[in-house]
C-alpha cells in the first residue's frame, strides 16, 4: 500500500485520527495521549522486530523510531498542553468556591 504522504507525514495525521476522537469522546485528552503513546510504541516496537529480523543482524535503528514516535505525539502533545492551560485560565476566572457547583449559581438574582 502506497501513500502520497511521506512516512513522517502519516504519523502526524495518524496521530490525530487517534488523538481527536478519542480526546472528544472521552472529554479526556489526557487519556487520548496515553492511547496514542501506547499504540505508537506498540507500531515502534513491531517495527523494530520485524526490521530486525528482516535484515538478519543485531543492529536496532534507535532513531528512526525515535523521529517516528515525536512525528506522532508532536500535536497530540501541543493540543494536551493548550488544553490544560486554558482549563487552568478557566478555572482561575472562577470565583474561589464556585468550581462544582454550576456557573448557573454565580448570576445576580434579578
């Protein structure tokens, strides 16, 4: 099976495919890295065994799984973050004690 895209350039967009579904349906990006993680190094490791012995040698390529696994996580990595930090700017504009108990309550009674 052939591709347009170069390897690299599959593993981003792999990595969002995964990334984002997941992170949307679960409303837990975090949980979506950890899948991603998981699921690239398991891709890293089948790789690594099967161009092992492939070529007959002892010789594992260490870096080229290394580029693949940072092509992967690069914007899963960046989405998580810009995530994080603007739940963490949302949850400082909330007046102290109000997180749980619904924004609805905070309005002035009319």
């Amino acid at each position: 099976m052939h591709s347009p895209l170069s390897p690299d350039a599959l593993h981003v967009h792999v990595g969002l495919l995964i990334f984002l579904p997941i992170a949307f349906g679960l409303r837990r990006p975090i949980t979506a890295w950890w899948v991603v993680l998981a699921l690239e190094v398991a891709n890293e490791t089948v790789d690594l065994i099967s161009l092992h012995t492939a070529q007959n040698h002892y010789r594992i390529y260490w870096g080229d799984s290394f580029l693949d696994l940072t092509s992967t996580l690069l914007w899963p990595t960046l989405v998580l973050i810009l995530v994080k930090r603007r739940l963490r700017n949302d949850l400082i504009a909330i007046p102290f004690g109000a997180y749980g108990r619904g924004l609805a309550k905070l309005q002035p009674a009319d």
